[in-house]
C-alpha cells in the first residue's frame, strides 16, 4: 500500500513548477510506483494561461476548486471548469488552460509520469523511456 501526504510533498522535489508561473504540481504517484498510471495534484494559478498538447499521453483531470476554461483549440469549443467538473483528454487534443481564480486539478496520466517531464517549446510532454530514466538518476 502507498500512502503519501500533500504537506509532504510541499517544498521537495515532488513538487515541480512551471518555468512561466503557471502552475504547480504536486506528483503523488509516479511511474516507479508501479501503478501503471501516474497521480497529480496540481494548481493552476489565476490569471494565467497555458497552451498544452500532450502528445505522448493520454490525462484526465478533476477541478476541486476555483474557476476557469478550457479551450479545445482545433474546434474553438471552450468549456467552463469549476469545482465538480471532469475532463479527459482522450483524443491528444491541443488546448489552452485559463484560470480566472486558482484552480485545484486532480490529474491523473496514462503512460505515467516519470517527474522528470516539462513543457516543451509546443506543450508536450517527452515520452521519456526506462533507459533514459534510469540514466537521469
């Protein structure tokens, strides 16, 4: 069993932030737990907007606060985020994030997460392989 506490991970390498200030993610479960998916608590700050593509992966996300949109940039759709709403990112989809107010995300990633991805210049994630994990240690 995995038992892990959010004030834990504060301040510690678990807790990775955007570069451009826009969000901050708190990574409870990752690839090396073996749960074949890996487990976010992320924050994204008001005020802020960031373009994403997760080309390499596949996330589903859960607001648990605070407000904001999403916009699905090949359809122009844009759908309101606030606490009790889901989205999945099913199909790649490219996208902009907008918080009006910090919104708490519950996001979960399918190939998980190492905690070593960042943003690319085109918001993707690296699919980053074992060999190359095991290197970066």
């Amino acid at each position: 069993m995995i038992v892990r506490k959010l004030e834990d991970l504060v301040g510690t390498e678990a807790e990775v932030k955007a570069d451009k200030g826009t969000w901050t993610s708190r990574r409870m479960l990752l690839r090396k737990d073996g749960m074949g998916f890996s487990f976010h608590d992320t924050l994204i700050h008001g005020g802020t907007e960031t373009y994403i593509h997760y080309a390499n992966h596949l996330e589903a996300v859960y607001c648990v606060g605070g407000k904001g949109e999403i916009e699905v940039i090949d359809t122009g759709e844009t759908f309101a985020l606030h606490d009790g709403v889901m989205y999945a990112l099913n199909g790649h989809e490219r996208h902009w994030l907008r918080a009006t107010e910090t919104m708490r995300m519950i996001c979960v990633f399918n190939p998980p997460l190492t905690g070593k991805e960042d943003h690319d210049e085109n918001g993707v994630y690296p699919l980053i392989t074992d060999e190359e994990d095991e290197a970066a240690a």
